[in-house]
C-alpha cells in the first residue's frame, strides 16, 4: 500500500450486483477490508464461513443471523461481531445500509471465489 491517507466516497467505489437483493461494495489496506451492503428485505446471504474476523454495523434495517450459537436480530446502531471459521447466514428482514469489517483482507472477494455468496 502507500504511506498516503487516501479518501474515498462510497458512491466512487465499484458496486458488484451479487443477486437482485444484494449490491456490494468494498475497498481493502493490505490487512483489512471495508464493505458497504445495500440489502433488501427478503434476500439472504447463504450459510458459510470464512477465515476472517467481522463486525457488522447496521446503519438502517434489520438483519437476522443466525448461527450455531443461535438466532439473533441487529436492528440499526447495532453490530454483530463474528469470529473466524463460524459457520453463519444472514437473512434480510427490512431493507438495510450495512457496514462490514474484515481481518485479514478478503482475498475471496478481489479473485472471485466467494461462490457461496451467488448460489
């Protein structure tokens, strides 16, 4: 990376259409990522895990996780936090801004592997 502070507005950054209910947004440092969810109500993201740790910050809307640990809602000023390898989904109960943290970065996304995300 560069020893640079960058600035970036969310509307600059490239949106990636998942499904019809989900538009992504991400941008990464060399150790972690920032993604910007548009979700609407009715779709989920499928079960899956991944090697990184995540914070969710609802910014409007309400989410549904659920887990092995159990089933929760975050409604928005709330966050869930996640820890690596647990499996999760994540289903859309109202239309919702999101906000999610990744550590480390995730690869899955920059090359295309993130399959679970598209079924």
């Amino acid at each position: 990376m560069s020893d640079t502070i960058t600035y970036t507005q969310w509307d600059e950054v490239r949106g990636e259409q998942i499904n019809p209910n989900i538009l992504r947004r991400h941008i990464s440092t060399d150790h972690l990522t920032v993604a910007r969810f548009a979700l609407k109500a009715g779709g989920v993201v499928p079960k899956h895990s991944h090697v990184n740790e995540q914070i969710t910050c609802v910014l409007s809307g309400v989410l549904r996780f659920v887990s092995p640990g159990g089933t929760f809602d975050v409604r928005a000023g709330g966050t869930a936090r996640i820890p690596a390898n647990v499996d999760h989904e994540v289903h859309v109960l109202e239309d919702a801004d999101v906000i999610d943290v990744f550590t480390p970065v995730r690869r899955d996304w920059i090359d295309g592997t993130d399959t679970y995300f598209r079924r």
